[in-house]
C-alpha cells in the first residue's frame, strides 16, 4: 500500500507548491514582456519566482534557471523574502517529481529548504514558513522513507496553514497525511484524510484534485478487498477526468482506467478461483482493453509505461489460463514481451518488489511454454529479488511500528493540550465571571448611594463627594478589569501555542537494528550448529555444516559492515557538531595539512567517481608543534585544498590534451615564522577579480556551488584570529598559491 501510494504522489501535480502540470503558456508570456521592462529590484526578484510557479515540473532546467536569478537578484539587492522564496523554488525544481526525471540531491535540496525555513522565520512570512515545512515534510519522507520526520513537518505547516484559513493547501496536507497514515496501515485514518481533502477540493471547485482524490480512495478500498466501493468511486473520478476534456491533466484519463483495470483483475481471480472460468474471462478482457488505451494514451502523452507494461503482462498470462490454441499461444507471447521490456525498464532501478514481480511473470510464461529450461533461470532470478524486496519489507515492518507507535503518542500529545486548553478556558471563564459579580456588585453599591443622596436634598453636597469617590472606585475597577482582561487574551494565545516537540528517529537506529538482527540470527545458526556436532558422526551433515558455517561467516562480515556504518555515522555527528572553542594549543601542522588533504581528496572522490588528481606534499619537519586554534586552521587548510581540487577539476572537463591535475600542499619555517602553500595547476584567478578574492559573498563558482564565505572566514581566521597573512599568486591558465604565514 505504501508503495502504491507514493507512487500515486508522484504523478500528482499536488507535488510540488502550487506547480502547474502543463506551463501556463500565456501566463508565461505575459511575465516575460514584464520582465524586459523591469528594473533590478524587488519586483524583477516576485516576477522570477512567478516564472518557477507557472512553468510545469518537467521544465527542470527553466525552473533551475529562473530560481537561480532569483537567489542571485535578492541577495544582490538585499531581499531576504526573495531571497527565500528563491531558495524554496530551487529546492522543488532540484526535486523535479521524480516520474519524469532525475530527482536532484536530497542534501542540496534541504540545505536549500533549511535556509528558506530560516529566512521565513526571520522575515515572520507565515505562508511561506509553512509550505517551506510542506517541502520538507515531503522530501523526508517521499526521498528518505523517513515517515515520522515528514509527519512532523507536515504537523507544522498544517497548524499554521488551518491558522491563515488557506483550504487548498490545508487540501494538499490532508493528502500528504493519508499517504503517511497509509505507510503504518491506518485504513481508517487514512481514508479520512482522503475524505477531508475531497470535501475542500470541492468546495474549491479543483477539478484535477477531485478526479485525483476519487482514484486514491478507490486504491484504499481495491487494496482493502472493497471492490464494488473502488469501482464506485474510480468510476466518478474517470467521468470528472473525461468531462475535462483539453482541460484534463495528460495522466487522468490513463491512470483511472489502469486502476479500473486492476480492479477487473482482482474480481477475475475471484470468479476463475470459484470456477466461474466465462465470467472471470470477460473480466480480464475488459482490463485487458483498459491497460492498452492506458498505454497509448501514455505513448502519445510521452509518459512512463512502467506500471503498464506489468499490468499488461499480467493480463495476458492471466487469459492464457483461460484461453485455448492460438488465442492461449498468442497471449503467452505477449505476456513474455511485455515482462521482458518491463524487466529491461525496471533492472537499473532499486524497485526490487517490481522487477520480482517481472522475472516471475517469465518464468510462468516460459512454464507455460513449455521452456522450463528458461522459466527456472527466471525462477531463480525472481528468488534473489524477493529476497531482497523481503529485506526491505522487514525494515518497512519495522518503520510501520515505528509510526503506529509515533502516531499514538501524537493522539496522546494532541488530547492532552486539548485538556491543558480546556482547563485554561474554564479558569478564565471562572476569573471573568468573578470580575463581573464584582463590578455588578460595585455598580449596585453605587445606584443604592445615588438613590439614597437623590432623597436627601440636606445632604447634598457630601452626597456629591461620595458620588465622586465612588466613581474613582468604579473607574479603578475597571481599569482593573481591563488589565486583567488583557492577561486572559495573552493566557489563551499561550496555550494555543502548544509545546513544542523534539525530534526523533536517529540515524544510528538503523545500523544497530542490522546489527541486532544479524546477531540474533547468527546465535541460533550456532545453536544448529552445535546440535549438528553433537550427533554420532557417521550421522553427521557435512554439507549442512559447511552451509551454516558459510551463513555465520556472511552475517559476521555483514555485523562488522553495519558497526563501521554506525561508527562513520557517530564521528559524522560528532564532527558536524563540534564548535570552536579558540583556545589555542601546541599542534602539529604537518600533520593537520595532510589530513585535510586526504579528507578534501576523498571527500571529492565521493561525490565524483571520475574525479582523479595528483596528490604532492612537501613538509618541513622542522615546523614542529605550532600554538594555534586546531579547528579554525583546519578549516582554513581545508577550504583551500577544497578549492583546489573544484579549480583542477574544473580545468580537466575542458578537455586540454595530456593534462595532469596536480595539487601540492608545502609548510617551511623560517625564523619565528611558518608558512603553508596550497598551489594547483587549474585555469588561476584572473588579476580584476583577486582583490575582491576575500570579499564576503563574493565567489567565481556557478550559482548553488558556492556562498562566497569561504575565503572571507578563512582571511578573518588568519589575520584576526592568529595575526598572520593570507597571500595569493596566480598565472592565469597556468596555476594559482594561496601562502598563510602564521607567527610560531
């Protein structure tokens, strides 16, 4: 279910903030005749951005591009709210939807999306805050499976969202948390945020959402052996789809009759399992007629068959049961090529659940046929896979208890800050009701003074004097109840707030648990082991315990794999944690180089597979121990090399025959001064652009690559912190040396 769910999210033009499936084409003209006449201000920043927001998803290189002028204009002119909206754009368009395209970078994407989270909320954009935390929400858990870092998120932007009154929005949350729910088997809670998102789809009139919405709650209800319901309401969706017309998103139409035809098939099974073989015949026909129109609408729409081709093959193996001579040849054929071009589609992905499913249906094919020679190379193909899908199905068990238990807690949290509210309503209630009685009291005290100077003509004057000192009175009591008054309103704004919740799931978690499980598993391997030895023998299994042997020795070596993972995660965390103190201490800077030119090597390598360079150091061992602040060097050495690597590699891609990227580090003492070089033989620093080289901001990599920090903290490092100089050399074409002279 959770699979097909966030499949179903994926085709969804809900993916992404208000992105259009097909690009507004006029929209986009009208912008563009905006944007030749605007100026390099704010409004040029809103007309990029409305740019991202009209051009579709699978324009990813517009989106990159409009997003990127946007980040470069707003920082240019100082606008933090587009500088923001800059980042959440180029986020969604890193994504893309994943259906048509590559997916970008999970760590670019929340590195964009955490520094749009952190501009909203200095900014105070509540709207923009909250559909930062929709992205988020559905980066964790669409990208990283991680279900209850995505449900945290998505808590966030849908309180905020309900606050501001924005119903479509709050549609696409209730969406995102059906899909949640569906991941730890919640039918009921599931099916109830479908249904809240349909009610405000309608009430917005959203065409393309409803139609959406009524195939999702059929695949709830056809995955729940609902079939008539599921039908029922795939049906109504197909008929909104089709009433669309041109209007009508590319995939509706096909979509909604591919999960019509799931449906027939189902019932099919059902009818030929019960030997009603005619009825379960025309079934599978109809689907059959349901998955070709669904895969020539997909050719002519230009969209994946991925699903299809599965759906085919199944169908036609299915009526080849069923079917005699050639009609039963014919659909053998086709389920054998129809599995084929699915498992060629499927084989570079790590959908393992789909590609077992591929080599069964042609193993059961080729039975058919007669070629069992075939169908048991595919059998065993289908084995591998399902054991690896099972692995993986193992680990969603455990993520599904894992969210049941994060879900329960939620309730739990959410009934207690109702109590906690309702206490604070009634005590309020209680206070205001008490200041009432009180100025009733005091009113009346003052209508019985009023009366009785009105009968006392004698008395006028002292009466005139108790009069004003009871308004003195009644005037401090209200002055009173006003005062208190505002504290109920500031009581009640607090505890709408709520207390906010840590954050769970570590990344820790998850290496221990293979750790865990492998031990279990190797502990009883060992019991049967032992019960094997202890046999007479001549009864003895050698083979047996050869096998079991085998099996510890894999588990070990897969227990010290996840105990190295758990480790690089645990010095990852640590290191990524550490702040500087700035106490300086004795520290080898031989050493210190050499490592951070190993770390920026490797770091690199990574991430770029092809990248290779040429490694030269050349130390003093006369440096020895120099006083400074360890981290902050390093860094600096760091940023260098890193640089380094980014200029020669940069140089390499050019394609400059016989060209050897070659970086050095050398450290020499002379007197009470030490220096460190860092030199490469990339393409150097043009001269107009070096005195501008330790500028904030300012940086020579492409838009996204670089913040222009670097070399201005690593300056600030040097001459303030340790009272040296950072110097730089440059032949452009030829090299570039970056020289620290630090005082011993």
């Amino acid at each position: 279910m959770k699979k097909i769910m966030l499949l179903l999210l994926l085709l969804s033009p809900l993916w992404a903030s208000a992105q259009p499936y097909v690009t507004n084409k006029k929209k986009v003209a009208e912008l563009h005749r905006q944007l030749k006449v605007s100026k390099p201000d704010s409004a040029r920043v809103n007309i990029y951005i409305k740019l991202c927001q009209n051009i579709e998803l699978r324009q990813r290189d517009s989106l990159l591009h409009y997003a990127s002028l946007a980040l470069t204009l707003s920082k240019k002119i100082g606008d933090k709210n587009g500088e923001g909206k800059g980042h959440l754009m180029y986020a969604i368009a890193l994504r893309g939807i994943g259906y048509y395209g590559e997916q970008g970078s999970i760590t670019d994407i929340l590195s964009h999306l955490e520094k749009a989270e952190k501009i909203f909320k200095t900014t105070g954009d509540e709207f923009q805050l909250a559909e930062t935390y929709r992205q988020i929400s559905r980066t964790h858990y669409v990208m990283k499976s991680d279900y209850i870092t995505g449900y945290k998120y998505n808590m966030q932007a849908l309180k905020i969202y309900e606050r501001l009154g924005k119903k479509r929005e709050m549609s696409y949350l209730y969406e995102d948390l059906s899909i949640l729910y569906s991941s730890a088997d919640e039918i009921k809670e599931q099916l109830y945020y479908l249904n809240k998102s349909l009610a405000l789809n309608i009430e917005l009139n959203d065409s393309t959402a409803i139609g959406d919405k009524k195939g999702y709650i059929g695949i709830c209800h056809k995955d729940n052996g609902r079939y008539e319901l599921a039908l029922q309401s795939m049906f109504e969706g197909l008929k909104i789809f089709e009433q669309m017309g041109s209007n009508s998103p590319d995939y509706g139409v096909p979509w909604i009759k591919g999960c019509i035809g799931e449906v027939y098939v189902l019932q099919a099974k059902e009818l030929i399992s019960k030997k009603n073989i005619e009825a379960g015949k025309s079934k599978l026909e109809s689907a059959l007629k349901l998955f070709i129109d669904r895969f020539d609408a997909e050719t002519a729409g230009k969209m994946s068959h991925r699903e299809t081709y599965l759906q085919l093959a199944e169908c036609h193996l299915l009526l080849s049961d069923v079917s005699a001579g050639k009609k039963r040849q014919h659909h053998i054929s086709e389920s054998l090529r129809y599995y084929t071009v699915s498992n060629k589609t499927l084989i570079n992905t790590d959908n393992d659940w789909m590609i077992s499913i591929s080599y069964l249906g042609l193993s059961k094919g080729y039975e058919a046929m007669g070629d069992y020679k075939s169908a048991y190379e595919n059998q065993k193909k289908y084995v591998l896979y399902r054991d690896k899908y099972e692995d993986q199905r193992k680990e969603s068990e455990l993520l599904k208890l894992k969210m049941q238990h994060a879900f329960a807690n939620e309730k739990e949290k959410v009934k207690a800050e109702q109590a906690k509210k309702d206490a604070e309503a009634k005590r309020a209630k209680t206070q205001q009701l008490s200041i009432i009685v009180a100025l009733g009291a005091i009113v009346l005290a003052v209508l019985v003074i009023v009366l009785i100077l009105f009968k006392n003509n004698k008395q006028k004057q002292k009466a005139n004097h108790l009069l004003q000192e009871e308004k003195e009175k009644v005037e401090a009591a209200l002055g009173e109840l006003k005062a208190t008054q505002q504290q109920l309103v500031q009581s009640e704004k607090m505890a709408s707030l709520g207390e906010l919740t840590a954050g769970i799931a570590h990344e820790i978690q998850n290496p221990l648990n293979f750790v865990n499980n492998f031990s279990e598993v190797s502990n009883e391997l060992i019991a049967e082991l032992v019960d094997e030895q202890q046999k007479p023998k001549d009864r003895q299994d050698e083979a047996l315990i050869a096998e079991i042997l085998t099996d510890i020795k894999q588990n070990l070596e897969k227990i010290n794999h996840h105990g190295k993972r758990a480790d690089a995660i645990v010095k990852g965390m640590l290191q990524h944690s550490r702040t500087s103190s700035g106490q300086k201490e004795p520290t080898d800077l031989n050493a210190l180089a050499d490592e951070y030119l190993r770390l920026a090597y490797h770091g690199l390598r990574a991430k770029d597979k092809s990248f290779n360079a040429e490694l030269a150091t050349d130390f003093d061992t006369s440096v020895g121990k120099v006083n400074v602040v360890a981290q902050d060097i390093g860094r600096v050495i760091l940023n260098l090399i890193t640089n380094a690597f980014h200029a020669v590699n940069e140089k390499k891609k050019s394609g400059i025959e016989g060209y050897k990227p070659t970086v050095s580090v050398t450290t020499k003492k002379s007197g009470k001064r030490v220096t460190i070089s860092v030199t490469d033989n990339g393409n150097g620093i043009p001269e107009a652009i070096r005195e501008k080289i330790f500028q904030p901001f300012f940086t020579t990599k492409p838009t996204g690559e670089g913040t222009g920090l670097g070399l201005s903290l690593s300056y600030d490092i040097i001459t303030k912190g340790h009272g040296g100089t950072i110097d730089i050399k440059s032949e452009p074409g030829q090299y570039t040396t970056f020289t620290i002279n630090l005082p011993t």
